[in-house]
C-alpha cells in the first residue's frame, strides 16, 4: 500500500500547474507635446489628450476617438478620467 500513496502523490505533482496572469490598469505614459496640450498612451495604444482650457483655469479631457470626456479642475483627474474611459472602452462594456 506504501507505493500506491507514492504513485497518487508523484501524479497529483504532475498534473499541469496554473499561471496566474495579473492585468494591470492602464496608467498611461502622458507627455506635454505642446505647452497646455498632453497626450497619453499605454504599451503604444493611445488613449487620449488632455488640453489646458484657456482662458478660464481647467483641463478638458479627450478619449482616444477625439470625444469629448469632461471638464475638469486639475491636470491629475483629466488624465485619471482619460484612463478610467479607455479601460472602459477596452473592456467593451461602455462606450462614449
């Protein structure tokens, strides 16, 4: 009886082994092309601009399509809400 546990417990060993794969957010890669003008993009996909309003103080905020996301007060959640709709976008659930 001692071999057969041996042989139950080599074969649980070598069943296949699952991979667990993390997907992170998108945080997006933003550079200043042009004095009030950003432009982000994750691994090569872009995922939209953020462009300072002039002349009142705030940011309007793009989608990767040009469509327009929001006004918003700062440059941080201009860029958080451009990310936050191409996560969206990407899943398929929503679209704007």
């Amino acid at each position: 009886m001692p071999g057969r546990d041996r042989k139950a417990s080599r074969a649980s060993l070598a069943s296949p082994r699952r991979r667990l794969t993390l997907v992170r957010p998108p945080r997006g890669l933003w550079v200043e092309v042009e004095r009030g003008f950003h432009v982000g993009n994750e691994r090569g996909v872009f995922l939209g601009s953020v462009k300072a309003a002039d002349p009142e103080p705030g940011f309007h905020a793009f989608g990767s399509t040009s469509e327009h996301i929001g006004w918003f007060d700062g440059l941080v959640e201009a860029k958080a809400a451009v990310v936050a709709a191409s996560a969206v976008s990407a899943s398929g659930e929503l679209t704007h």
